[in-house]
C-alpha cells in the first residue's frame, strides 16, 4: 500500500517541481528583456533628448568641443553665486555632467561680476578665449565687449566676453503686457519663486530672492530695466500695420543670452525667451 501511495504521488512532485522551475525560468526571462529594454532606452532616450539645445554658460566653446573638452568637475557649479549653472543628467544625451543654465528657473546675472565660472574651469571648455584653432562662428561673436550696468561706474565697466551664450527673443507679443498696455504689481514670479538676482539698490554683492522684490510699475518693463546688459533690450514704440501704436521689448545686438529677461518674465509661460547658442543675424 505504501509504495502504491509513494508511486501515486511521485508524478504530482515532479509537476510542482517543474511548475516553480518554469516561474523561476519566466521570471530569470522577464528580468532579462527588462534589462536589455532598460539599456536600450538608456541609449535612445540620451540621443532624443541631446537634440534639445542646451544654454551653456558663459564662454562655453561650441556644443562638440564642450563636450569633448569639459571633466564635469563641477568648479563652475560651486562658484555661481545664484547657482544658475547645473550639471546635466542622464536623459540630457552624451552631454552627462556637462554644466547647462535652465535660464526660466535661474538665470545668469553675472552676480559675480568677473564670470568667476570661466576663471573656475581647468580645461578650458569656459573660456574668455578661444585657442586658434578654434574659429567663432559667425554671428556669435559680439560687436563689443558687453557693458554690465553694475559696473557702469567703475574704471572697466565691460565684461571679457566676446561669444554670447545665446540670443533673446520676444516669442509671445500678444501675451506680452507691455504690448497690451498693461504695468504690474507684485512679486515677479510669485511668493515661491526661488530665483535670485542682484539688485543695486539693496546689494551689489549679494543676490537675493525675486520675490524679496516686488515691483509696481504702470508698464510692465521688467525685461528691460532687469537686463544685466547695457544697451542689450529697450522698449519701443512701434506701428501696427492698422496704424495703432504699441510698446514693446525689442532685444539688440549686445544681447548676450544671460537669460534675466526670461527669468523675470511675469507672465506663465514667458513671453521672452532665451534661444540657446544662436547667433545674431543682422
């Protein structure tokens, strides 16, 4: 009776045996595809998002001889005093690590008065000049050293910048409020805003928050008076082709793409924005 029993139950061991070694075997399967699907899209995700233009900070050599030059070190991160500069992330294609400015979030102000990010950078790849091998391209070298209006006073009120880091651009006029006539009160960006920016009149070496500054102005003209720039965005009046009158940002050429007028932008989204790395067409 025993060995009958022992014999009648054999088959239904192997069975369960069998049916846990095929769990074991579909899970070792799954984990496989997921792992390959996961090393596949860590390869095409990069490439997507790579073709997405980058703000580089000041001085940065062209996109390929940053990439190829930059240690990702990060000593352009730590001197920042706004912290504008970030290192990219992995979906930010082959440029892992390499320093970008998300210019809405936090612009450069130049804060630091000298582009202590270009003194900081060991390689090279942030550079006030260029080796001679390596030809600015054409539009965006700048007709001039820029002014920076904190230092309108002093002895060298200019920056050493001779490339600009991108061109600003009015993409929303009919959003814009200057454009609608319109002024504004309050907080730039909100109470939660945690840009900062330096202001003359409270400091010149130390930036503080956006919305530790309210602003109250019968025409909106944020972009203009905040620009760090001299001579970079003024507000024009211009003719309709119906014959109306309106006033409006209009950026020139010593605009060197800092990114304050889009920071400062109080409308959601903004109305002016920051056109990574490209060049001044005349």
């Amino acid at each position: 009776m025993t060995d009958t029993k022992s014999e009648s139950q054999a088959p239904q061991v192997t069975k369960k045996r069998l049916t846990r070694q095929d769990r074991r075997r579909l899970l070792r399967t799954a984990l496989l595809a997921g792992g390959v699907l996961g090393a596949a899209l860590s390869g095409y995700l990069p490439l997507v998002y790579a073709k997405t233009k980058r703000l580089r900070p000041p001085g940065a050599l062209d996109e390929k001889d940053l990439l190829g030059s930059c240690i990702k070190c990060g000593q352009c991160v730590q001197v920042c005093p706004v912290q504008a500069i970030k290192l990219a992330d992995l979906v930010d294609g082959f440029g892992v690590g390499v320093p970008y400015i998300d210019a809405r979030q936090q612009a450069c102000d130049f804060s630091c008065d000298a582009v202590q990010c270009i003194l900081a950078c060991p390689t090279g790849s942030l550079a006030y000049d260029k080796p001679d091998f390596l030809k600015l391209r054409a539009g965006a070298s700048l007709a001039s050293k820029p002014v920076l209006k904190a230092k309108e006073k002093d002895a060298e009120p200019t920056l050493n910048l001779k490339e600009r880091m991108g061109v600003a651009r009015l993409s929303r006029p009919e959003a814009c409020l200057a454009t609608q006539g319109k002024g504004f009160k309050g907080q730039a960006r909100g109470a939660d805003f945690k840009g900062r920016m330096r202001y003359m009149d409270v400091d010149r070496w130390k930036p503080i928050l956006l919305s530790q500054h309210p602003y109250d102005v019968k025409e909106c003209n944020l972009c203009v008076s905040e620009c760090p720039v001299g001579g970079a965005i003024s507000m024009e009046t211009l003719t309709t082709a119906d014959g109306k009158t309106r006033r409006q940002p209009v950026i020139h050429e010593p605009c060197v793409g800092c990114g304050v007028c889009e920071m400062v932008c109080p409308t959601e989204q903004a109305c002016i924005v920051i056109e990574a790395r490209e060049v001044w067409h005349v």
